[in-house]
C-alpha cells in the first residue's frame, strides 16, 4: 500500500525517517519526495502488514501519516479518452492500449491531483 | 487513368456497389496497388477528427413573446449570447464563460445541454420601443421549444496544429493543457492520419457545399474558415449542421483549468477518389504529416519552435527533447476520430450518405496576417528606472537600511562587483534581521531566486509575471545578468492609468 507522510517545519531537519526505519526495521520504499521550506511530504510504498508499526514510529517522532487508499475517480461516461491525463501522471496510471481506449491503472496512484487540472472533461477526481 | 465524377459515385452509392474506406485503411490500399489501382478500386475515403474546437457556437431562434421583446442583452443559465442580429435571434459561442460560475460552466455548456434535451434558462433586458414593448423576459426552454439552432462554427478542422511543451520552470495552464515545468510533457491536437484537411491538402474535393459528418449527423462547409491560412499549410473550414439533430456523443463541453471553456466537435468529411492524384493524397500517412513542437513557455505570438515532429513520432507516446525522453498527450480523441470515419463510411455505404460537388473550392492561396496594432506598445525600458541603486553582497545589514533610507527606495538589488546581480533586499528583510537581532552581511539576509525583467521585453508580459510571483519590483538584467534598471508595479499602474 501507498502511504504519504507530512513533516512539518519544526521537524523538517530531523533525521526522522532514519530513525523510523531503524526502529521498525521495516524499509521505505519512497516513491516521491518533495521538500520546501516550510513541509516535506513523502509518498512511500509498505506491505499492509506494516502500516501499523512504522506509522506509530512516525507519529511519535511528530511526522503526520495517511494511506492513500482512494485512489483516483474515472468516470467513463464524462471521458472522450483523448490521453490529455497520460502525460502530466507522475506515476504512469493512464495509457493507452492498440485501439486507442484509455486504461487506468489505479494501483499505481498517489493521489497527487495533478490529472484533475488537466482533464479537460471533468472525469477525474478524489475523493476529500 | 481514372477519372471520376461525384455524380457516378453518387449512383453507386444508390445501388449499393460503392466502395468505401477509412483514411487509416487508404494508407495500406495505396501502398499496395499503387494510386492509380487505388483510384480505379475505392471510391469515397472518409476521414474524422475529434478535439477542441474553441471557435465554434450556435444561432438561436427564440420566437417572440407577448408582448414582444427586442433583446438587447441575453443570458443562457447565465452565460453571455451575442444579440446584435434582429430581435429574438442570438449567437452562443462555446468559449463565452458564465457570469457566476466562471470557466466552469460556459457556452459550450450551454450547447451540450441544449442537445441532451436539459432545460435552459433564459434571462433578456431590452430599453423597450414602441414595436418591443417588453423590456424584461425570462423564461425557461429546452431545445424543442427553439425554432432554430443551428451550429455555426467560424473556424474548425484545422489542417494541422503547433504541439506545445515548456521550458521554463513553472507549470503552465493553457489551451494545450498543463504543461508540466522543464520540458515535463508534450501535447498535441489533431487526428494525423484521419484528419480531413491533411488528406485533401490542395482542396481538390473539398469546398463550399461540401456534406460532411459534423457532430453526429449531417452538415455541411460553409467555406474557408476565419484564420484560413492555406498557402502555410493551416487551412480552415466553416461549418453550419443542424443542433437539433446532433448527438452529445461528439459535442462535448470541455474546461481547460487556468484557460477557459471549449467545445469538442466530431467532425468527418468524406473525399471522393476522383483520380489518382486524389487517390495519393489520402494516402498520407501519421509519418508524412510534419508539425512543430513550440515553447509555450515564451508569451509572445512567434512562439520558438523546439523541433519538428511527425505525428507518428507523437503517437508514439513519447518524443526527445533537449535528449530526454518527454512523454507526449493527445487532447483530441484517436478513438472517436476513427468511430467517426467510421460511421461516415457506413453511412456512404448503406446509401444514407451522398456525396456533394461543391460550389466553390476553398482559396488555396491565403495567409493569416497578425494584427495591426496602431498604439504604441510599452516596453520595459521605456518606463524603468535607469538610476538604479544597488548594493554589494559584502555590504552590512546597516549599510543597506542606510541606502534604503537615502534613496526611500524599497528594493535594493544585491549584486557583485562586476555589477552581476545575485540578490535582492527589500525594507522588510532588514527590519526583520534588526528584529532577529541577525546584523549580519546582505548576502546572508537577502532572496537569491530573484524575479527579473529584461529592458526589451512588453510591460504586459513584465506586469502579468509580476503579478504572478505577488512581487512589486523586479530588476532589469541584461544577458550577462548586469543589473540595467528596475521597475515596479507602481511604474506600470501609471503607465495603464494614463492609457486609460
Ligand atoms: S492523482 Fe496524481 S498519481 Fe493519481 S492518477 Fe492523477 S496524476 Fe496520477
Ligand atoms: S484527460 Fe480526461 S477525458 Fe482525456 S482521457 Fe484523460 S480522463 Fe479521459
């Protein structure tokens, strides 16, 4: 499963995934990170079965931990499957298949947003 | 050779015995038996192309109320129609945006609705003449209820499209979609090997009167479209086909986010194979059709073009730039484009469909000149400050304020001693390394991303990047990075005021 972990200011410079990892022994498997002055955000893959131990490892230490397990909505009747959104998906979840239909391959998202802007038929969307 | 004529292949069509072909399948037949043995054994090719069409809209024929009304101004669920023609007719073009929901409902809304049969309302002032009485309506209908509606689109079907990528390193929202910072991603329009124009490049076949498939049922070309620009290989059509009869299938509204509303159009047009030389031509293939991938990252009307691209390349899904692979997006529809060539060869062959000799051919020698402008346009050196005041990085926190304090200027430019700017500083970073009690060195108080203009660039586009980082001053540099002046939001505001 995906998770994505939000650390703060106050913590950014602490050196808390290390000592996660060391803790729970459980590696990380980050996919994207993305650090600014102000947050640091971090999408990293985990077997299920080990969500539990390395979010309390990561909440003790102030970090904020969610799973990212609802991935992207396709609404089917609003798509014209022009491909706009295959371009722009950080992780390759739209493509195309020999006939030209779009396939989405939910599994791979990271609930990032960034298709939604670019649908131009309003078919894609999260859910808050 | 073969020479046929539309009225010969208009009896074909009647007794069944005509032969009818996609533009994709032409590419294989052509290669196969030659133009000429192409020519002699297919008789219609159908193309099709589905995508934004921004200059597309409808005539609307209201009827009159009692007492009558000369609409001066309409509103459809909100949004805008144009009510210069007679008084009970309106244009509603499809990029026109709502006056309370913004770009998220428009005119191409308003036209997708009016197909599916959705109820409309409709809100119409007029001053009221002896004639019109009325002078406020409003009233709630649906398509049925209209006494025409009839899609006139000034400009479809263009022959080919410019693809879009972006080289700065800020996303980009646009009528090519997003586009992603640092060359992230390439997108494109237009249906390559299916598309219409593509496949009748010279307008042997095609012109005024031409039947066509457009938006699920049958049209018709009006002629050149607004922008024909055909000696550059952009030609463009006019289209008019009946809105009551149109399928929401192939007119779909769309939103572009940071750009505005479009409407997607299905259009097809059917090419007679008179002879060989119109045989060749619909031969052409997703590798003979060459466009250009443009930096949209530069805002002015000659956009740099990156590189040339065919659209097999672009299909591909990906293209290199700069020696990068760049992943490419369609925003037309390959699939409906095909349904659409598709659908117009059933018809041709089950008999519904038949071909017209068109009254005119479309000019084939027209260029779309850009504008006149007449007013002067501002540049940036003609209203920045050339005395401008700067600081060295070494300098101290208090030498700056005094030079802040001096000048009552509130940006000082941070720069080295070959005048190569590095920096910027204004009041409030001094006062809050007074505050922080951090008397330190410039350097270490002050911006390094700094957001610069350079002296020959328009104040418009100086203003809007202004505006967009929410600063109020940027520095203008020369191409060694030498700070040359400044300017500032108020410089600018001034300059607009006195337009005004
Ligand atoms: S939300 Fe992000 S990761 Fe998920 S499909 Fe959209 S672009 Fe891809
Ligand atoms: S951008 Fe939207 S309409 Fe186009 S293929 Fe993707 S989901 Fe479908």
């Amino acid at each position: 499963m995906k998770i994505r972990i939000i650390i703060n200011r106050d913590i950014v410079t602490k050196p808390i995934l290390a000592e996660a990892i060391i803790e729970t022994g459980i590696p990380l498997n980050i996919a994207q990170a993305h650090f600014d002055s102000t947050t640091g955000e971090i999408i990293a893959d985990i077997e299920d079965t080990e969500y539990r131990m390395i979010k309390n490892a990561l909440v003790s230490r102030g970090a904020e931990v969610l799973r990212l397990d609802t991935p992207i909505n396709w609404d089917e009747e609003e798509c014209v499957e022009c491909g706009g959104c295959i371009s722009v998906c950080p992780t390759k979840v739209f493509s195309m298949d020999e006939e030209w239909n779009l396939k989405v391959d939910t599994t791979k998202c990271i609930q990032c947003g960034t298709c939604i802007e670019m649908c131009p038929h309003d078919a894609l969307s999260l859910d808050v | 050779m073969v020479n046929k004529s539309i009225s010969e292949i208009n009896n074909r069509i009647k007794d069944g015995s005509v032969n009818v072909v996609t533009a994709e399948e032409m590419v294989g037949i052509v290669a196969e038996l030659g133009a000429q043995g192409a020519a002699r054994e297919v008789d219609v090719v159908t193309t099709g192309t589905f995508g934004a069409m921004c200059s597309s809209g409808v005539f609307l024929n209201f009827g009159h109320a009692e007492p009558p009304i000369k609409m001066q101004k309409v509103w459809l669920n909100d949004v805008e129609a144009y009510t210069g023609v007679a008084a009970v007719d309106a244009y509603i073009g499809a990029t026109q945006v709502s006056e309370t929901l913004g770009m998220e409902y428009g005119g191409a809304h308003v036209i997708e609705d009016l197909i599916r049969g959705n109820t409309i309302d409709v809100h119409a002032i007029s001053p009221g003449t002896d004639c019109y009485p009325r002078k406020i309506l409003d009233t709630t209908l649906d398509i049925n209820d209209l006494n025409q509606a009839i899609m006139l689109n000034p400009r479809n079907a263009y022959q080919k499209y410019n693809a879009a990528t972006n080289s700065t390193s800020q996303k980009l929202y646009t009528y090519m979609g997003s586009l992603m910072p640092n060359y992230g991603n390439v997108t494109y329009s237009g249906a390559g090997v299916l598309s219409p124009l593509s496949n009748d490049p010279e307008y042997r076949t095609i012109g005024t009167g031409t039947r066509i498939f457009l938006g699920g049922t049958q049209g018709y070309i009006v002629g050149q479209g607004t922008q024909h620009s055909s000696k550059s290989g952009f030609g463009t059509l006019m289209l008019q086909g009946d809105l009551k009869e149109m399928d929401a299938e192939f007119v779909r509204a769309s939103t572009f986010t940071g750009y505005g509303v479009s409407l997607y159009v299905g259009m097809g047009i059917p090419i007679p194979i008179l002879d060989e030389k119109v045989a060749l031509a619909t031969a052409v293939s997703d590798a003979d059709i060459i466009t250009q991938v443009m930096d949209y990252g530069i805002p002015t009307r000659d956009r740099p073009v990156v590189r040339g691209v065919t659209y097999e390349e672009l299909r591909s899904g990906s293209i290199e730039i700069k020696g990068r692979e760049v992943t490419t997006s369609s925003l037309s529809s390959f699939k409906r484009s095909r349904q659409i060539a598709g659908i117009l060869k059933d018809w041709i062959s089950h008999g519904e469909f038949f071909l017209s000799q068109p009254a005119e051919r479309l000019p084939s020698d027209t260029v779309s000149k850009p504008m006149k402008q007449t007013r002067g346009t501002a540049m940036v050196r003609d209203i920045m400050a050339k005395d401008v005041m700067t600081i060295h990085k070494n300098a101290s926190v208090f030498d700056a304020a005094k030079m802040i304090m001096d000048v009552s200027f509130n940006h000082l430019p941070v720069v080295t001693e070959n005048n190569i700017l590095v920096g910027i500083i204004t009041a409030w970073d001094i006062s809050k390394a007074v505050a922080q009690n951090t008397f330190d060195l410039v350097e270490n108080i002050m911006t390094r991303k700094v957001i610069t203009a350079t002296d020959t660039e328009q104040v418009t586009i100086a203003a809007r990047r202004l505006e967009q980082h929410g600063v109020s001053a940027m520095p203008v540099v020369d191409e060694q990075h030498h700070v040359i002046g400044i300017i500032t939001s108020d410089d600018i505001s001034m300059l607009f005021a006195r337009r005004n």
